[in-house]
C-alpha cells in the first residue's frame, strides 16, 4: 500500500492484495515500483514526491534507482545496520557512526556490491532508543528526522484495524474481495480525516490539551476527530457535509 502522509496520518492511494502462497512474479520491488508508477501518473509533473520505506524495503538498489533515475522523485529510505557507504575517506557502516544523542552525514556510494549508487547517508540515535535510524537519500537538504513520518503509516493501519473500522475482524480473504473491501474502508476513512481536518481548521477539537499559560494542544488525531464530529452531527441529526476536502494546518504539536 501506497499512501500520502497528512496531519500524524497516512492515506492510502494505491494497493495490491495477494495470496501468501501467490507472491507476485515481478517481486516486492516490481510490486512497489508498479504502484508508485500509478501514482505518478495521477500527479501533476511540477509535484516533488519523498518517498520513505523502512529498511525491510529500504534496503534496495533497485528500487533507490527506480525513485531516483525513473520516477525523478526523493527518497528517504531506513537501511539495515550493516549497510555502508563508500567514501573518499574510506567504507563506514552507518549505523556504527554514532552514539545516543548524536548525528552523523556523509557522502559517497552505497550498496558496495549491488550497484555503488551515488547518495546521502545518515545516522541518528535519539535519546532513549535502543539503536540509531540507518538512513540513505538522494537529497542532501532532506532531515533525516523526516524519516518519523513514516510512523504515520503505521497509526494509520491501527486506524482500519483495530483503532477504528475493525478490518481484522472481516472474514474477506479473498485478494478480489479485499481490494473491494479496502476501497470502502479507504473513502470512508479519507472521508473521517477530512472532516478531522475541518474540526481542527475551525478550532473545534474535542477536550484539547490546555497549559498553564493558556495554549491548547491537541489531544486526538485528526481521524480521531473525525469520528468525534460524525458522532455528534448523527446525535444531532444535523447533515454533514460529504466532502474530501483536507485543510492545509499549521504543524501539529
């Protein structure tokens, strides 16, 4: 699944479903690769995309070639600890470049043996984490702590499942009836975030957080709200408005 990140959230775009015995002829990359390319075509050409994938995709020659070279987007992708870059000083496995609390940057070639593929490395390691983030890109003016966003991937797969449309508990199996199952769990949910985005566009969010000195943070996330707002208009039996219409808002706290 393919998603654009929005608001500590993720919505989904593009999707493949398949059998675990069926893995797909042209490979995860392939696979990956396809559905980026679909997304690409539905944008216009001036868009500047950052892709970002975790290191059990990341960690991939060739699908850095194909965001860079093909689709002429960014990437941001986490690599596996033993990865290194190659530079004019000498071969540095990334991970190992630092300590808790501090940054490292180079430049050079990585994937040493697959490719030697010009790019960026990165390696962070926040206070109270176990490891540091591994991270590689084709743009040396991204931040590495971007790389946080790809999280939001993640709520959002808590969001249909378990968090709020329940799609673990479906008993739909079959890859044909999941992409049509995912479709309506994907409107209704890009739906419930626009009407999040609307709710903190006017400053209506439920129970925000207030401080001492007056200012309010947020407490629930936009899908959160969304719901809230649906609850209460259908409380009230007022009409609510059926629109994908997402607010540009400020940065969340």
């Amino acid at each position: 699944m393919v998603g654009v990140a929005y608001e500590k959230r993720c919505i989904p775009l593009v999707w493949h479903c398949y059998e675990v015995t069926e893995y797909p002829r042209c490979g995860q990359v392939g696979l990956i690769s396809n559905l980026l390319m679909h997304v690409k075509k539905a944008l216009p050409d001036t868009v500047d995309a950052l892709v970002l994938a975790d290191r059990g995709i990341g960690t991939s020659p060739r699908l850095c070639r194909f965001i860079d070279e093909i689709l002429r987007w960014r990437y941001l992708f986490r690599v596996t600890c033993q990865t290194k870059i190659v530079t004019d000083e000498g071969d540095y496995t990334i991970a190992q470049q630092v300590e808790p609390g501090h940054i490292w940057h180079a430049q050079g070639k990585i994937f040493k043996s697959r490719g030697k593929i010009p790019a960026y490395a990165c390696a962070i390691w926040s206070i109270g984490y176990d490891e540091p983030w591994a991270l590689v890109t084709n743009d040396p003016a991204i931040s590495g702590f971007k790389y946080a966003w790809r999280n939001w991937q993640e709520q959002r797969f808590r969001d249909i499942k378990s968090g709020g449309w329940h799609w673990d508990k479906s008993h739909v199996w079959m890859p044909q009836h999941a992409r049509r199952l995912l479709l309506l769990l994907v409107l209704a949910y890009a739906w419930v975030v626009a009407l999040g985005s609307t709710v903190f566009a006017t400053g209506q969010q439920a129970r925000p957080k207030t401080f001492a000195d007056g200012h309010q943070e947020r407490r629930y996330s936009v899908f959160r709200e969304g719901l809230f707002y649906w609850d209460a208009m259908l409380d009230r039996r007022q009409t609510i408005c059926v629109t994908l219409f997402f607010h540009s808002l400020d940065p969340p706290a």
